[in-house]
C-alpha cells in the first residue's frame, strides 16, 4: 500500500498569550491544535468541520508551516518535512484563503498576481508565462482578457477564481481550501464548489477542506475530521458519519444542519459556548456542554479509538450513547 499524500502525527500548536488583566502580568498556553494525525490520499479530500475557533484554520495553516509546529511531525509524500523544506513544500501545496476581498493584492493586476508564483519558483517568464497564466484563467472560469484587470474591478466570485488559479500555478499535488467558500453568496458558492470538483478530477488535486458547514462539506468530502478545542473528536467517510455519527459533538453539529423536514430533528442540541481555550475543562474538554456526559468524562480525556471499521471517535460511550439515541 502507498503511502499517504500527506500525513500528520501528533501535530501540536500553542500560543502564549497574556493574563491578568491591564498589564498582562500573567501568562497562558492556547492548546490551539492539540495533538492532531490524519492522513490525506492522492486525488481524496478529507473535510475539517467544528465551530469557529476550534482550530481549523491554525491547523491549516501550520501543515503549511505559515505557522511553526510546537510539536508532532508533517510527511509529505512520504518524507518527513522540516522547516528548511519549506520552499520544497510550497511547489507541491497551497492554500485557498476565506476572504478574495483580502487575499489579493488590491495594486497588483490579475494576470501579475497568478504569475508571481510561476517567476518566484522559475517555472516560465515572457510570452511562456502570459500564455500560462491566459490559460489558468480559462481554467478556473475567467476570460483571458481579465489578467489586464485590478481586484478591485471584479466580482467576489471573479475574486476567488483568480484565488484558485493562483493556488494552481504551479500544478500543486494538495490544496487546502481555508473556508473557501463562506464569503460568498450561496449561487456563487456552489459554482466555485462545482469548479473545485472539477479541477480535482482533471488534475488529480488532493484538498484540505476547511469549514464550519457540514452541509458544503458533505458534498466536497470523501472523509471528515471533526474538530473541538484543537483536537479532533471524530474520523470516517462522509456517508458513514452522516448515517452513524459517533460522537454527541458531532450530532449537535448535524442537529444544526437546516432541514425542511418535519420529525427529523435529532435529540442531541449543542448548548452553550465552548470554554476558554487558555482554561481548558478537565477530562472531555467537550463534557461541559454534552447532555451525555457522566463522571468519567469530568476525569478522563477520551483517546480518538476506532469503535467501527474505519470510524474513530473520541467518546467514552459512544456506542452506546448511538444505541440510546434510537430507542
């Protein structure tokens, strides 16, 4: 069996920052990623759903090393990367940002903005690089004649095309999409999801798709990692985790999905706000919120154990707590 396009063991992020009040005499460690290993596959994308400031996105961006690990190990294709890999690192991967108001260059034209990467790494100049970056343009659904034109005269949906075509210049094996698609309004959010679909096929794009909607994740993802608090409390295909999700986090996250369907509610409402980062609880750090919680989640953090072939969770009972959701 191959081995992983990418896989993550035991990746660790913290932040210090300070307490006290005013004068910040104190200080406290953000276990923002807390622990984290998942594997990514050639061609596959595993979607990274939780709550807004669960970590996804530092994830995101330390795999990248945009943010240096604390601890734990990043392989790429099978090599372990290291800081001084970095530049290695970035002809094989890239990222897709949230917002394409902030994520250009407002003074640099379009076509300038997709070619920067091709010059940086040296892959084209002159009439080879006009003719990539016309033909980039074409891909990601724009006209040629666009690279003429500033950020600021395109629209939201134009913005994040140039985004895409950018992160493809130089045929990246995986794509991280940070909440690509959130910014936009919902008709433009499915093109762009139907474009990324698209370009997967054609260019065999491995993605690291990163959202708090479980809905647009469900149909991008062959896989979800279900992240709270830094760690991520769930782990399986997409089919299965919308038929059995294992972890009451995760039904809450579904019970959130809107549905026009009368009688389909879940029993399992996610209640409340997640605790200070800085003052995690102790034991399940999800314990605090969750109607199931018993002692032993007070005390002991649950590992991510795989209860059913292929689907990890991080659950005391969460067999069990599946089985009592049915009766």
């Amino acid at each position: 069996m191959s081995a992983p396009l990418l896989e993550v063991r035991g990746l660790v992020k913290h932040f210090e920052r300070r307490s006290g009040g005013t004068f910040g005499l104190g200080r406290k460690v953000v276990r923002a990623v807390d622990g984290v290993n998942l594997t990514i596959a050639e061609g596959e994308t595993l979607g990274l759903v939780g709550e807004s400031g669960c970590g996804k996105s530092t994830l995101a961006r330390t795999i990248l090393f945009l943010e240096t690990p604390t601890d734990g190990e990043i392989y790429f294709q099978g090599e372990l990367l290291t800081a001084k890999r970095v530049r290695e690192l970035r002809r094989q991967a890239q990222i897709v940002f949230q917002d394409p108001y902030l994520s250009l260059p407002p003074r640099m034209k379009v076509g300038d903005i997709i070619g920067d990467p091709l010059r940086i790494h040296g892959i084209a100049q002159g009439r080879a690089l006009t003719g990539r970056v016309e033909q980039l343009l074409v891909d990601v659904g724009l006209k040629p004649n666009l690279a003429r034109k500033y950020p600021g005269e395109l629209s939201g949906g134009q913005r994040q095309r140039v985004g895409i075509a950018r992160a493809l210049t130089v045929q990246p094996a995986l794509i991280i999409a940070d909440e690509a698609v959130s910014s936009l309004d919902v008709s433009v959010q499915a093109q762009i999801l139907n474009l990324l679909k698209d370009l997967q096929e054609k260019h065999r794009l491995a993605y690291l798709f990163v959202s708090h909607n479980l809905g647009v994740v469900k149909y991008m993802a062959h896989r979800i990692a279900v992240m709270y608090m830094g760690q991520i409390v769930e782990l399986t295909t997409t089919t299965e985790l919308h038929r059995q999700p294992l972890n009451p986090y995760t039904r809450a996250l579904l019970a959130a999905i809107p549905t026009i369907k009368r009688g389909s509610e879940r029993p399992v409402q996610l209640q409340g706000e997640p605790p200070d980062p800085g003052n995690p609880p102790s034991g399940c750090k999800f314990h605090p919120r969750c109607p199931m919680a018993q002692a032993i989640c007070k005390e002991e953090s649950p590992p991510l154990n795989e209860w059913q072939p292929n689907h990890f969770a991080a659950c005391h009972f969460a067999l069990e707590e599946y089985s009592e959701m049915n009766t």
